[in-house]
C-alpha cells in the first residue's frame, strides 16, 4: 500500500511540476505581450504626438491662407472701388465733352475728331479695368480652391 501512496504522491508531484512550469511559461508570455503593448502603445502615443503636430501646423496653415484670402478679397473691392470711381470720372469727361460741344464753338469735323478720341480712351480704360477685374477673380478663384483643398487635408489627417 506504501508503494501505492508513493507512486500517487510521485505522479501527483509530477503534476504539480508540470503545473507550475505551464504557470511561469504563461507569465514569460504575459510579461512579454505586456512590453510588446507597452511598446506599440508608446509608438501609438508618439504618432499620436505627431499627428496633433501636424493638425496644428495644418490649422496654423489654414488660418494664414485665410488671412491671404481675406486680403485679396479686400484688393478686389479696393479694385471694384477705384473701378467704379474710374467710371465715375469717365462719367464726368463724357459729360464735360458735352458741355464743351455746347460752349465752344468749333467745327463738326473738330468736334467729332475729339468724341471719337474720348470714346477710344475710354474703351481702353473699360478693358484694363475688366482684365484686372477678372485677373483679380481668376487669382482669388485658384487661392479659393487651393484653400479648400487644404481644408479638406486637415480633414483627412484628423479622421486618420
């Protein structure tokens, strides 16, 4: 019977060997899928870091193109503004033309000469001022969609 006992304790010790090696080769695995999340969770911490860099250049960016945007846009009511003063001057020289005609005496011929001349000036003028006109637009059109664009990457970079 004492051997019976013997033999039991023997395999039961056996066991517990066993037991307790499964027991410190699961530890071993815990401690290093523990350093291996600690170490991807400082790699995910870091590019966290640096993504909120990012966003804050990108916002930086963002609010200095729309001070660009805004100054531009005030150029071309500056523009718009010294256009309708021009058109208002050109208003006056058509009508001191008119009152000329009247005071002076000149000839038809001489008279005509002078209209036309006006006329070919003001055309000029009317043309420089609508290129600028839709130079300035087309330029704030393209500095309008660079911007979106760059919304639209801050976007991007904050959902990734």
């Amino acid at each position: 019977r004492r051997v019976v006992l013997e033999s039991a304790v023997a395999a039961l010790q056996a066991r517990v060997a066993d037991k307790e090696e499964e027991l410190s080769s699961a530890e071993r695995s815990f401690a290093e899928k523990h350093a291996r999340l600690a170490s991807e969770d400082k790699a995910l911490q870091d590019e966290v870091a640096v993504r909120q860099g990012e966003c804050v250049a990108l916002d930086a960016s963002l609010a200095e193109r729309r001070l660009e945007v805004a100054r531009v846009e005030s150029s071309l009511q500056v523009g718009r503004a010294e256009a309708e003063e021009l058109q208002k001057t050109l208003s006056v020289l058509e009508h001191s033309v008119e009152v000329e005609r009247s005071a002076v005496n000149r000839t038809v011929q001489d008279l005509e000469a002078s209209v036309e001349e006006v006329e070919a000036r003001m055309a000029d003028r009317r043309r420089t001022l609508e290129a600028a006109i839709e130079d300035m637009e087309t330029g704030v059109a393209a500095r309008k969609d660079a911007l979106q664009k760059s919304v639209e990457e801050v976007a991007r970079g904050i959902e990734a």
